[in-house]
C-alpha cells in the first residue's frame, strides 16, 4: 500500500473483483456479437434494443461496484467506512478518490459501451452530455448515501427523489421531447440555451456533491454537530414515529405481523411518496398541461408503485430489510413459531403495504387531477375510449387494471421470497439479477417500439418462433403449479402450515387472477391469440410456488445455517 | 442431588455422539452430554472450541450431522414449535431489533409464551432498572443484556440457554444479571446451561462443567469433583533437566532446572506415584483455580 | 451472618461456608436458637448455586451443628455434640497432622506453633467473655 489512493482502489478492486471482470468480459461478448451476428437484417434494430439494456444494466452494476460503503450495526445500508477515519488522511482526499474512481469508471464504461456496442451497429451514441450526466449521477448518488449515516428512511426518500430526477432529466436532450415539452411550459427561448444550461449544471453537481459529502464526512469523522440535522431528524421521526404498543398481542401471529409490519411495511410506501411527490409537485407547479402529458402522468403514477414493488421486493424478501446478511435473525428463529407462520406474517405486511401504497396513490392521482389535470385532452381519449369499449364496460376494465396493478405490485413485493429466506447468497444474487434482467428487457421492449412503429410486422418477422411462445407459456404455467403443489403439500406435512391457511390463500389467488384474465378478455376482444397470450400470463401472476418454496427453504436455513 | 446417566429418562437435554463439520473443519467431534433437571451446566472452553455450535444444535439452529440432539426428548429440528416454547435464551449477539421499545419487546415475546407471568416480569423491570419506554438502540452493552435476560426469564421456561451472557459487561451488571438466574435456579425443576468464560462466574453457579477443546469434549464432572481432582504440584528433581520431563498423568508441565511446576489429573497417591516414578519428591502441591485448570488442559504443555 | 466465599481458595465452597459457620459458632457470634438464613437467600446473597448452600447446610446438620426443621429454616443447635471426648479428639486428629506436617515443612519448631495456637484462641474469644 503504497498510498491511500491506492489503498483505496486496491480495496474496491478486491471486494467486488468477481464482478469487475465479469462485467468487462460481457461486454465484449455483445459487443462481438454485435459486430457479427446482429449486424445486418432484422436484427440490427433489435440488437440497439438489446444493447441499450445492457448498457442500463451494466451502469447499475458499476454503480453498485463503486459507491464504497459499509453497513453499520445500527443502522442504515452502508454509509463511508468508518474505518478509514482512523487513517491519517485527509477527510477532503477520502471523499475524493471514491469519487473520482467511480465517475472515471462510469464514464469509460459509457464510452466502452458505445464503442463496442453501438458503434458497430452505425448509432453511435452522443458523447458529451451523457458523460456530465451519468458523472453527476453518480457523485449524487455518492453524497446522499455518504452524508446521512444513520437516516435511513431519509436516505431512501432522497434516492428517491434523485432516481425520479435523474430518471428524466435525459428526456431533455432529445430533440423532439424538449421541443414538445418546452412549448407546453411556455418558454419561449431555444433549446439549445436549455441544453447548456443542463451541461453546466450537470458539471457543477460533481464538485458541489464532493464538497457536500466532505463536509458531512467532516462532521461524522469529528462528531461536530451537522447543520442540517434539523430537517432531516424531522423526516427521520416522522417515519419513526409512532406510539409505543403497550396492549397485549391477541396471538402469535399478530406480533409476527406487527413486526414485520413495523420492519419494512413503511419502505415502499415511503418510496412511492418520494415518487409522487417528484411528479406532482413540478407538473403542478409547471402550470396548465396538454392532454397528452396528463394521461402520461397518470399512467407513471400507476406504474410507479409497481415498479417500485418490484425493486423493493428484493429488499423486503430478505430476513431483515437494512441489513445485507441473509441469515435467519436468531431473534425470530428462536420463537416457537413454524416456517409458516412467518412467512404469512410477511405475506401480510406486503398485502398491507400494498394498500396503503395504492390508496395513497389513488387520493393522490385523483387530488392531483382535480388540481392541475387537462379535462379537455382527457375526454378526447376518453371518447376514444368509448369507441372501443362501449357501455359500461371501459369503467370495468379501467378499475380490473388498477386491480391488477394492486395484484401485481404485491405479487413482486413477496416474489423474492424464496430466494431471499433462504441464505444462499447465490440463488439471492441470481434472482436479484434475474429480476433486474426482466425489468430491463421490458424497458428495452418500450425503447425499441418507440423506435420502430411498425413493430408488430417487425415482430413477427424477427423472431420465427414466436408461435412457439404459447407453448412456452404453457410449460412455465405447468412448471409453476407442479411447484407449487409439490411445495405447499411437503410443507403441509411437515406441519409447517394449517390447511385452511393454504386453501384460504389458493383461493384469493385464483380469484385474482380470473380477474386479469376477465380484463384480458374485455380488452382484446377480437384478437384470440393475444387474448390466449394473456390468460396464460394471467396464470403466471399469482405468487403461488413462490411463498410455497419459501417455507421449504426458511426452514432449512433455519437448521443448517453456517456458523 | 441425582445426577446424570446416559439412559436418565429425567435428561433435559441429550446429546449422543454429536458430529458437526464446517467445511474441513471440525466444529464438533463426538460429543455427548446429557443434562437432567434440575442441574445447572457450565460449558466453557476457548473461543472457537465449540461451545455456540453445540448451543445452536440445542436450539435448532443447525441440525446434527450424525449423532442425535434430544430436548426434553424431541429433536428440535423436527419439532421446533415444540421445543422452543419451553426454551428461553439469550444469545451472545445480541440480536434484538434497534427500534422497538422494551415495552414492546416484552409484548412482543409474550404473544408467544402462554407461560408469561405479568408479576414477574414487571418485577424484574424494576430490579433492572429499565425504562420500557425507552428503544433498543440507545440502550447501553448492559441493559441490552439485561434486557435480553428479562424476556427470556419471564415466561418462566423449564430450561435456560444462556450463550455468554456476561461477556463485555461491567461488574455491575454482571451481579445483577447472575442474581437474577440464580433466583430462577432456585426454582423448582429449573435447567440452565450456561457458556462463559469468566470461570468464577462458572463455579460459583454450576453444578456440572464441560470443557470442550477443538470441539471435543475433554472435561465433564462436577464442580468440586472438577477442582478436586486435580493437584497443582512442584516436583523437586535431584539434578537439573535441561527439557521439561515427562510426567504421566500430568497437563501441563512448566519451569527450568530442578524444579518443575505440574499440573496434574488424578489423586495426591497417584501423584506421589508419578512422582516416585520420575525420582523426585513432592515439595509443594495445592488445589489449583479452575483457570489453572482449563487452561492446562486446553495448552496441553507436555504430559 | 457474614459469610464470605473466595473462589481462588482451595477448598470447595460449601466446604468455606461450613468451616466459616463453625468458626462462627466457636467464636460466640452464633449463638445456639440463631436462625441462618434461608438457603435461597444466602445463595442469592453469595451469588452461588443454592444446591452448594444446600450441601452445606446438610454437611453442618450431619456435624450437629445446625438442626434443619420444616417450616422454621435452618438453626444453630442447642446441644452439644454427643460424642464422647476421646472420639471428639480423634476428630481434631487430621487437622492437627496436617497442621504439625506444614510446619514441619516450613521448619518450624513445636514452640512456635504452640505460641502460634495460643495468638489465634485469644484472637477467638471475644474481648472479655
């Protein structure tokens, strides 16, 4: 060691070298695919699809691989090491390097990606902007997890509000967004003035994140009293907040609910705060909007929770939810409870954070409506609307979506389950990764059809064997019910779960989901095979094998953890 | 007072031939104990030796390899709803969640123990002095302990698995907190196994004490029979040794020249057997502390 | 009662209670019909295992010492031991041999530990009893 710099870089390198080389070594497997397979034809158009997920993805890897943090005993998922303070460094460099190693990998990685991927299928990619861009993403990333160590609900309003933020802010640099959205807000200069303005900023949120969090880091390394701790310990009571229990719990089950209740319930709720929030605020306060942004909003603020479910739902799957071990807290595994009363508990403090999460949505939408919402534009689709759905039917298939939305939101919520119970940091990474894939693919697939409108025919002609896909669906419909089956009957004998439970809970499912597969039915009324496409997906909804392979594995983490 | 037999139906707990690997490394290797009502156990051993494994095995936490874990005779991995409602326990981590309240963690714990007893428990809030208004995180090292004790004495359970329950605490609470099970001892029927390292702590309070060395059991027997039945001796040698001699019987053998500093296993003619043996005579001998003791048989110096 | 155990000694704890209870006993400051405590209390009070207190407590019952009734506790006892005086002396054998054996192996003459025995009898007694 010969310098702290080095130290510093030598210790990222090391903690995360599985991945750092991995992640080079599947980049240049699609770059060289990009460069033969995907050239030409049909595919060309797909692969840029392809290739911006992997991008996407391969920059959140790296943020995960740089933001050098450390969990605390007493809280918060990892704030700066606390080691280091010890090192005779100045706080000023200990801030700095980790910074300046995680925007210098960010930045080669953007540039990695367009030259190896981008390049050859001709759309290279713009260079500068994205580089200030996800630069200053990072460094806010950084600060907001550096400077509030111990708030952790703070921390997660705040990565929030700056995900939304970052999240948007390239809309701005597409040609034909900003023109669009800049009329509507009635500001009469050009673009290009915008643009710049942007870049400035962007440039400047690099040092202003590093002077924030050497100031913090400061503060933590001497214990001086922070400035700001006013507003932030009045979100952190807040979230806290609540009155002492002091009656008795009428069963074992009610305390296993209130503890989870109490744990994680608040997390996704307090997400999706920070999502609306970043929406409605601006938009309200933006002035008066067109139809099309007011239908677009309110479509973002159905998808966020669902969205926010299923990134949360990673979190909320594991034992406890700030803690990044996997074991099982002793402080449960030594109360006389069965596998299964758990994981209902759990099951049931995701239904409850669930509701709460979309009835706060709901008021929220409807207030925000009421207040800053373009009836003229919503009634010119609204009367579309009309023509394909006559009568009452429209209203029946708007609230089954928002049902299926509430479906969907908890059935990610507790998807995780299996993996995360179970210990093995392997199967919790590859479900994790799993997951993100999915996500990401879905984002490519939006990506791609704006792109390309007539994607359907495009579609078709890709992919050969798409009519192999209802016989894909089948299979995985079958594997998922002979799961579950096999699953909920071991459990069942080891006596982990009470019959009623299981029946109770198989029914509210099946319930679910024959209405999703009514939605698909009223929605698609003259296309059967999309209509099909859908009730198979409609079967894959429910969590069944899920919270059944869960109870396998809790209980086996239980007796045969590692020392 | 009854004491143990492999076959003692009255065993709380029973251990037979427990075999436990973590890899390559044998965390426990043939272990067998068997606890009967009433006793009060002392486990003790080096950091390392096996005394959590073989709690955890107690408790459920791990399942046994080959060999049979029995409590109150049930295997607690088969039937952990059963078993674990009679168990109270306090682990070495320290595990509880930072933002409940002590009033609400003794809610929280009395949902599941229908054998919680109200009186009791506000009895010993007070003997501990805690505040059960105030959260988990801002509790010192101490009342964490305390508090940790309180849940788990208050329902009353047949047998008390304590995993170092003094370790990092200050003298005070350590009285405290060794009151506190000594007035559960005193109770009918009451089991207690205990690991720990403060070893007057162990004798002042254990009936039974099992040493355990590289997860082997090497030491199991009462507490006087354990002191008794070791001498602390000096053998005087008629010409000085340039290494250390040979002594059977003995654990540990220290010193230079003529005189030599044995710890030895066995009975003072036995001693005075090995000694005849070696040529040399018996100058000083006392009964050693338990440290002595253990840490003879855990450095294992020669003999 | 002031009892006090030291765990570093050599000989086992109920064996320290008994002995101090003794050297209680003979020195004046228990006196018969005294009640000692109750066995939880001195084991809570010596922070020991009440089954130690126990053992002690029946060690002095078997001495004669105390007399253990139900319902009233544990007292010091009226009478006397019933032993004739030769077995009482045989009694004092052992300690007397490995109290002459000690100072032997200090060198030690007999004078002095008869000086030595007549210091501690005065120590004993009590100041004008």
């Amino acid at each position: 060691m010969r310098s702290p710099a080095f130290a510093i870089a030598w210790e990222i390198w090391w903690r995360h070298r599985a991945g750092m080389t991995l992640l080079p070594c599947g980049l240049l497997l699609c770059g060289f695919l990009n460069r033969t397979a995907f050239r030409q034809g049909e595919w060309a158009g797909f692969a840029v699809a392809l290739s911006y997920a992997v991008l996407a993805m391969a920059m959140i890897l790296t943020f995960g691989f740089f933001h050098f943090t450390e969990g605390q005993r007493k809280g918060g998922f990892g704030s700066y090491p606390q080691r280091l303070f010890r090192m005779p460094v100045p706080t000023a460099w200990l801030a700095a390097w980790p910074m300046i190693y995680g925007t210098a990998a960010v930045g080669v990685l953007y540039l990695a990606c367009d030259w190896l991927m981008f390049v050859p299928l001709d759309r290279p990619l713009p260079k500068l902007w994205p580089c200030l861009y996800l630069v200053s993403g990072f460094t806010l990333y950084q600060a907001i997890l550096w400077s509030f160590p111990e708030r952790r609900y703070l921390k997660l309003f705040l990565l929030t509000l700056g995900a939304m933020f970052i999240a948007f802010c390239w809309m701005f640099f597409l040609p034909h967004m900003i023109e669009g959205t800049l009329a509507d807000w009635g500001y009469e200069g050009s673009p290009k003035s915008v643009q710049r303005g942007l870049l400035v900023f962007f440039a400047a949120t690099g040092p202003a994140a590093w002077g924030f969090s050497w100031l913090r880091l400061r503060g933590q390394r001497h214990g001086i009293a922070e400035g700001v701790r006013g507003g932030a310990a009045v979100i952190e009571r807040l979230a806290e907040w609540l009155p002492a229990r002091t009656e008795r719990f009428a069963s074992p089950d009610a305390a296993l609910f209130w503890h989870e209740w109490r744990q994680t319930g608040f997390i996704l709720p307090l997400a999706v705060a920070g999502v609306l929030a970043m929406t409605c605020i601006p938009s309200w306060l933006s002035g008066p909007l067109t139809g099309q942004t007011t239908m677009g909003l309110l479509t973002w603020m159905v998808i966020a929770p669902v969205l926010l479910a299923a990134i949360i739902g990673r979190g909320f799957a594991k034992p406890d939810f700030w803690s990044p071990q996997l074991g099982v807290p002793a402080f449960i595994a030594r109360r006389p409870v069965s596998a299964g009363q758990i994981v209902f508990a759990k099951l049931k403090a995701a239904l409850c954070s669930v509701s709460l999460t979309w009835g706060m949505t709901g008021i929220t939408a409807v207030v925000w409506f009421a207040a800053a919402g373009d009836f003229g534009g919503i009634d010119a689709l609204l009367a579309q609307g009309k023509i394909y759905y006559p009568g009452g039917q429209r209203w029946l298939l708007a609230g089954l979506l928002l049902a299926g939305g509430m479906m969907l939101s908890w059935r990610f919520l507790v998807s995780g389950l299996a993996a995360g119970l179970s210990g093995a940091k392997g199967w919790f990474y590859a479900s994790n990764g799993i997951t993100a894939a999915i996500l990401v693919g879905i984002l490519a697939c939006f990506i791609w059809t704006g792109d390309n409108d007539d994607h359907p025919i495009r579609l078709y002609n890709l992919w050969p064997w798409v009519e192999w896909l209802p016989a894909i669906l089948c299979g995985l419909v079958i594997a998922k019910l002979a799961t579950a089956a096999w699953a909920w009957s071991r459990a069942h004998e080891a006596g982990m779960v009470g019959g009623r439970g299981v029946a109770g809970y198989f029914a509210a499912w099946i319930l679910a989901a024959a209405l999703l597969a009514l939605a698909a039915g009223i929605a698609f009324p003259n296309t059967p095979w999309l209509r099909n496409l859908l009730w198979l997906c409609a079967a894959l909804v429910p969590p069944l094998a899920g919270p059944g392979v869960a109870l396998i594995t809790w209980s086996a983490n239980r007796t045969g953890g590692s020392p | 007072m009854k004491f143990p037999s492999p076959s003692s139906a009255d065993a709380v707990i029973a251990v037979t031939e427990l075999v436990r690997h973590f890899g390559r490394r044998t965390a426990l290797d043939s272990v067998s104990l068997y606890v009967p009502r009433g006793c009060v156990l002392g486990l003790v051993g080096q950091n390392g030796a096996g005394k959590t494994t073989l709690i955890k095995h107690l408790l459920g936490g791990l399942r046994a390899e080959s060999g049979t874990v029995r409590v109150f005779g049930r295997d607690p991995t088969v039937d952990p709803v059963g078993v674990l409602g009679r168990i109270g326990c306090l682990s070495e981590q320290r595990d509880l969640p930072g933002w409940m309240r002590v009033g609400e963690l003794m809610r929280h714990t009395q949902a599941f123990y229908p054998s919680w007893d109200e009186e009791y428990a506000a009895r010993l809030l007070q003997d501990f002095q805690l505040d059960p208004g105030q959260k988990i995180k801002t509790l010192s090292q101490g009342q964490l302990a305390k508090t940790g004790l309180l849940v788990a004495l208050a329902y009353r359970p047949e047998l008390l698995i304590l995993d170092e329950p003094s370790s990092g605490l200050d003298p005070v609470v350590r009285r405290d907190i060794l009151e506190a099970i000594i007035r559960m001892v005193s109770e009918e029927g009451r089991t207690v196994l205990f690991s720990s390292h403060l070893l007057d702590e162990v004798e002042r309070v254990a009936d039974q004490i099992v040493m355990l060395h590289q997860g082997r059991m090497v030491l199991n027997g009462r507490t006087d029979d354990v002191r008794r039945g070791h001498i602390s001796a000096v053998l005087a040698f008629d010409d000085p040794l340039s290494a250390a001699p040979a002594v059977p019987g003995a654990h540990a053998v220290a010193g230079s020249g003529r005189e030599w500093r044995i710890l030895f296993g066995g009975t003072r003619p036995e001693l005075e057997a090995a000694a005849l043996s070696l040529k040399a005579c018996v100058v000083e001998e006392r009964t050693p502390s338990l440290d002595e003791i253990l840490v003879a048989r855990a450095g294992g110096k020669g003999g | 009662m002031q009892i006090r155990i030291s765990i570093q000694e050599g000989a086992p704890i109920y064996q320290q209670i008994v002995d101090q209870v003794k050297y209680l006993v003979a020195g004046g400051r228990l006196r018969p019909g005294d009640d000692l405590l109750p066995i939880r209390v001195l084991a809570e009070q010596l922070r020991i295992n009440p089954n130690t207190v126990a053992r002690a407590y029946l060690e002095l019952e078997r001495e004669g010492i105390v007399s253990m009734r139900q319902g009233s506790g544990t007292q010091i006892a009226e009478v006397k031991s019933p032993l004739s005086r030769r077995e009482k002396l045989k009694r004092l054998a052992p300690p007397a041999d490995a109290l002459l054996a000690d100072a032997r192996n200090l060198g030690l003459e007999f004078e002095d530990v008869v000086q030595l025995l007549r210091e501690r009898e005065s120590a004993l007694s009590p100041k004008g009893v």
